[in-house]
C-alpha cells in the first residue's frame, strides 16, 4: 500500500507485477530531475535547469547483475518493490529485491535544500544468513542524447595537493571520441607521468553563449572515480567508487548494508562560476556544520608556530601567544613538534616542561582560541605508555604492512594504520578525545597519511590483496600499496574517520576540526561534511596559495579554504601586503615570527586584520565569487571578485605579478546590476576613489594601476542608493 499524500507526484501502471513502473518528479530552484522506475531498473529520463533546458538520459541505471557467495557467482534478477517504495515533495525512493540471494536494493533521490543539486545514493542489504561478496556497483550512471553538432565543454578543478600544478583547471572541448576519467583518493603522490588528483567534481556545458550545463561531485574522501564519453550521437558516463586496480570486492555479512558513496547532480547556466555560486552555498548549507557557520569569527584569523618549524617550545608558545593577542589574531596554534614522538601524542617534558594545559588556558586568558596539530593515524617506535609503538604486536596487526628491521620514522611521520580494523579505529576515537579533552583544545587538525588507500593484510576487514598484483613504492616512512583491494581499504578506513570526526563533533560541540593531509591531499566534499576547513596547498609561497584558493574555491566555500602564508622575501611594504594578501582571501593562517616584523610591517598586519574582520570576512562567508582574470602565473596581473547582492557590497583582490612591462591593467567586473551606481574604493589608495555604473564595470571594466611589481590592491563595492 502506498503511503497517503504521494499521488500527487507519484503516476504507477498496474497491468500485471511483471509490468510495474513508478514515475516521479523531484526539483530545487536550480535542477528538476525526471524519474523512472520500471519492473527491473530504475532510471533518470530528463535532467533540465531553471530555463528548461533539457539533458536525456537514453539508459537505466546498471544495477548489480550478480553477487559471490562461498566462492560461486550468484545472479540477480531483480524486482521493483511498488509496496516499499515512496515518493515525497523532497524525496523518491525506489525499491528493488532479489529473491536468490535474498538483497534489497534502494536507489534514493532526495531534495536537501530548496535550491541547487539532488543528491543521489545507493544501498543494498544483505537479508539473508549468508555472507555475501559485492562487485562494483557505481553510484550514478548516465548516457544523455547528445547530437555531433552540438559543442560541449568540459571542466575540471585539481587538488592542490603538495604543490599546485601549473595548470590547475581545466576546460576542454568535448569532441567526438573525448574520453576522461578523473580520480580522487584519501591521500595521492603521484609519480612522474601520472595524472594530478581532482576534486572529485566535474561540469559539462554547452560552449555557445548560454553555456547550459550540469555538474556531479561525489560526497566521499576515498578511492573514486568520474568518467566521461563522448560517442557520435551521446555522451556517457559514471561516477563513484574508483573500479581500478579491479576487479573491485565488498563483503556484506548478514544484515549489514552496503552504501555506494552519495553523489550530487544539479543543472545550471552561465559557466562554472555560475556553477559554483550555486554550489557553494549548497555544500555550507547541506554538507558543512551548522553550528561552525553560526560563529560570526568564522573564517578565523590564526597564528601558527611552523614558522619554526619542530623548535616549538613553551617559551615559544607564550612569545606567539602574546604576539597573537597584541595583533588580534583569532586563534593561537601549536603544529608539529610538540610531542614526545610519532605516535606518541603526549607532551615532550623537554620542550613543554609543564604541559599543554598551561598554553591553552594562556591562550584562553588573551581571548584566543588554542588549536593542535595531530598525526594521529600514524605509529612510531615510542615506549612510554600510551604510544602508538609500531613494534607492539597489537599495533603491528593495524599496520597497513610489515616493517623492516631498520625502519625509523621521520620526525613527524610513522607507519599508517589501517582504521578500518574497528580496534584501531576505536583506539584512536578515545585518543583523540583524550587530547581534545586534557590539553583543553578549540581546534584540532589532522595531518598525513590519515585514511588507507592501500593494505597488504589478509586479515583485515576489507578483501584481501592479490600478493600477484600489488604494486609498493615507498614515499619517504610509509609503503604505498596498490592491490585489487585498495578502492576496499579505502571505502572501510575512510567510513572509520567519518566515525571518528563525527564522534568529536558529538562529544565536543563548537571543536573545530581542521583537514590537512599534507596540504591539500583530502579536500573533497565528504571531507566537507566531516571538518571545518581545508589546508589546501603544501606549499606556501604567494603564488601557490593564490593558484590553490583560486582551484578550490570553484567549488567549495572560500571560508574553508586555509592558505598558510610563510615568510617570503618583502623588501618592501607593497610585497609584504601582497604576501598576506596572497592568503587572506578564504581561511588566513599566519606562519611567520611574527616579533621579526618591523613596526611598518606590524602596522600593516594590524590595518588588514582590520579590513579582514570589518569588510571582507563576511563577504568570504556570504557573497558570490567570481574568476575575473586567468589563473595565477605569478608574473601577469590576476584577481578575484566577491559580490554580495544582499549586502550590496563586494570586494576585489588584485595581484600585480613580477612583470615590468605592465603597470596597469583592467578588470571586467561580474554580478553587478547594470543599471545601478557603485562606489569604488582603492583602500590602498593606488587610484582615487570614484563612482561608476554596473553598466560601465561590466562592460568596460575598472582600471587598476600600481607601481611596484609584486603588488596588490583591494577595491570596496559599494551599491550606492
């Protein structure tokens, strides 16, 4: 029996069981998404945007055609369940069971917001007494009509993981014959001649002036994978967990359920910033933590001891502390070199005679936030009680591999552990809160090796590895494995750490948790949905703060993008400006001494803290953003817009690059109403400040001139009434 209130959107034909189909609609401002649900496979028939543009789909979706069980392959025939499946204003649920083995399958289309994309997600259950093995079921599938004539492109944003690519973003034309696939992983090194990782998203666009479009990201920080096909007459492809290397296995013991990573799908017009202004909004509302949203401070202003790098130390601590307090920092944090060793988690007695609780109640004292930097997936060769010691045969069954006799870690890196194993899992759950607990933390990050992507035991709960088809490498302190089993590892560790990080924001309420993973490696949107704000870049200087935020922040909200910005040659103020400013347009993390600056340099630090917090923090939080310029080379002119059309006000970063043939240079502007007047204000004062219509920025630009190469500029919109 169906559920009262669904006819409205739900039409079923009943003519006999074997003919059964469910029809739904479901929609947001932006994405309508036609369903349907036949006696065997459910499909999406029509994805349309909010002028009516039309993208369909010509296939089902491919559910699951067989299973293993005790070693033999078992097939499917699936049958759509109308009892058990619903229809609702924001959510469609069709259901469908197999009868040998016993499994149901949902596939789930659901409305979070009022605006943006769908989500959609997959799950099957096991109901029988057997354990069963699942190949790869994919989360999305999709072959849209497409004639030869019409002009696509197709646009892609990498991680800017350790150092960001000289490219960074990437639009292509999608010609007849085009075939893409883009990965994603918990933690990625590539070798020589290997493709950078991406965020795992991907937008398609017809290439006229309309540029109607869709896009599709995955809600998941492990093994995954986004294909595209362009054939003579279509365009195809997948999204989900990453098939390679194959063939991919899940175990299903009885009564469990298998989750194929949720994916989101939304239609849009304009490009990708119009994507993005979409999107971004949608990931803080659907994805973020509320409560972190409704701190006005957020993104905070923070000073961070790697400057020094491990020399960290109380006398240090309570130097930076004060520096902190005197600047109007947000948030005092201690990083890597606190610690007794790697995995070891407790205060060197060296360094922090007296502890850490003594530096967090300073900080609290002064009206700062204390945050810490933890390693904590790794293991080290640490014998004090409470180590995480690689040698302990307890741990050494975590470990994602044996360990030579030699081995040593590095200074703040170890051996990974698999947190997949619920007892490793559940003794870094009380570990971490331990820390969060006794060293009275507001922040912590996490950093390394977090989540496998590959293990070479039989014994753990993931599928075993196939000892013919592995491939190590060694990265530094840490093996990195790849077997038919990886997209496994990393599907269970990954489900581990969201465990984890849940279970400090329940027992920690208002715990700030950053993601680092050695700059960048794990900024995705299931991360997203587990922290609070990324490290994006490995490196520091202007430039590769610049091309990261410039990346990431096409599709994540600039408020969760945390550039560090390190000490970089500024003979003079014009440069040192431009290297804070280079890191202030998302997330600002400072990683200098901040006592070697000179009174010039303090002065200047206090006016852009000023303007930070004043004008341009709620812009970051709120406003639109827009790509004004190409991405950052470090020697041409670059920019970035924030418009806010609730506020009617908005902001632009301007970067002078190192050139010496060009001293001005015009920016077109974006989102403003043509037919309104605007304040412009130079706050460096490099212009005058003048009054100019929307018609005018959009179409003709505004000039920006500055002197000194390695410069910068802030320009203040203002909707005049």
């Amino acid at each position: 029996m169906l559920r009262p209130g669904t006819l409205a959107l739900l039409f079923f034909f009943l003519s006999q069981p074997a003919f059964a189909q469910l029809s739904a609609t479901l929609k947001t401002r932006d994405t309508l998404l036609l369903l349907r649900a036949s006696s065997a496979a459910p499909s999406v028939t029509e994805l349309r945007d909010d002028r009516g543009f039309i993208w369909r789909n010509r296939s089902p979706e491919q559910l699951l055609s067989s299973v293993e069980r005790e070693g033999n392959s078992i097939p499917i025939h699936w049958t759509l369940n109308l009892a058990a499946s619903r229809v609702a204003a924001n959510r469609v649920a069709f259901v469908y069971d197999s009868s040998v083995p016993p499994l149901r399958l949902t596939w789930e289309w659901r409305a979070p917001a009022d605006f943006g994309p769908l989500e959609h997600a997959i799950s099957v259950e096991n109901r029988g007494p057997s354990e069963i093995w699942l190949p790869l079921q994919p989360s999305f599938q999709f072959d849209f009509a497409v004639p030869s004539s019409l002009a696509l492109e197709h646009f892609y944003v990498e991680k800017g993981a350790d150092t960001p690519s000289a490219e960074g973003t990437h639009l292509q034309k999608i010609q007849v014959g085009y075939r893409w696939a883009g990965r994603s992983s918990p933690y990625a090194s590539p070798a020589v001649g290997e493709a950078r990782e991406i965020i795992p998203w991907s937008l398609v666009q017809t290439a006229d002036v309309t540029r109607h479009g869709w896009f599709t990201g995955i809600e998941f920080s492990g093994r995954t994978q986004l294909r595209l096909e362009r054939g003579e007459d279509g365009l195809s492809g997948a999204a989900g967990l990453d098939p390679d290397p194959g063939p991919f296995r899940t175990r299903l013991l009885p009564g469990e359920t298998f989750h194929a990573p949720t994916i989101f799908l939304g239609a849009f017009r304009g490009g990708p910033d119009a994507a993005g202004n979409i999107l971004r909004p949608w990931v803080r509302r659907v994805l973020a933590n509320p409560l972190t949203w409704k701190n006005p401070n957020y993104p905070l202003l923070v000073n961070n001891s790697w400057g020094s790098g491990m020399q960290v130390d109380e006398a240090l601590a309570l130097r930076m502390l004060r520096d902190s307090a005197d600047l109007h920092f947000d948030m005092f944090h201690v990083d890597a070199g606190w610690f007794r060793s790697v995995g070891d988690w407790h205060p060197d007695p060296r360094k922090f005679p007296r502890g850490l609780a003594p530096i967090a109640k300073e900080a609290h004292r002064l009206g700062l936030k204390f945050g810490l930097w933890v390693d904590w997936a790794q293991a080290g060769l640490g014998t004090a009680p409470g180590a995480l010691n690689a040698r302990d045969p307890r741990v050494r069954d975590w470990l994602i591999s044996d360990l030579p006799e030699a081995w040593q870690p590095e200074p703040f890196k170890g051996q990974t552990i698999d947190i997949g194993v619920p007892a490793a899992r559940d003794w870094v759950s009380a570990e971490v809160n331990r820390i969060v607990n006794e060293y009275h933390l507001d922040m912590l990050e996490h950093d390394g090796y977090l989540a496998a992507k590959g293990c070479d035991r039989s014994g753990h709960p993931h599928a075993p590895p196939d000892p013919a088809r592995m491939r190590v490498r060694d990265i530094g302190p840490w093996p990195y494995i790849e077997s038919v089993n990886s997209t496994d590892v990393s599907l269970r560790s990954v489900a581990a750490y969201y465990e984890i990080q849940q279970g400090l924001r329940r027992n920690h309420p208002g715990l700030l948790l950053e993601i680092c993973n050695d700059g960048g490696r794990m900024v995705d949107f299931g991360s997203a949905a587990h922290g609070d704000y990324f490290s994006i870049t490995d490196t520091y200087d202007p430039l590769s703060n610049r091309r990261a935020f410039f990346d990431a922040s096409y599709v994540l909200p600039p408020a969760m993008l945390e550039t560090y910005v390190e000490k970089w040659p500024a003979p003079r103020i014009e440069n040192f400006r431009y290297m804070l400013r280079s890191g202030m347009m998302g997330w600002l993390t400072i990683m200098q001494d901040a006592s070697s600056w000179t009174a010039e340099q303090r002065a200047a630090v206090a006016e852009e803290f000023r303007l930070y917090k004043q004008i341009l923090r709620p812009l970051i939080r709120d406003a639109s953003l827009y790509h004004i310029s190409a991405r950052p080379d470090g020697i041409h002119w670059d920019a970035i817009e924030y418009f806010d059309d609730a506020l009617g006000a908005g902001a632009v970063y301007v970067f002078r690059g190192s050139t010496e043939a060009e001293s001005r240079h015009t920016f077109l502007l974006r989102g403003l109403n043509p037919n309104r007047e605007y304040q412009v204000q130079f706050h460096d004062h490099s212009s005058p400040d003048r009054r100019v219509l929307g018609s005018e920025l959009l179409r003709s630009g505004i000039e920006v001139h500055l002197q000194v190469p390695n410069s910068s500029e802030v320009l203040l919109l203002r909707e005049l009434p």
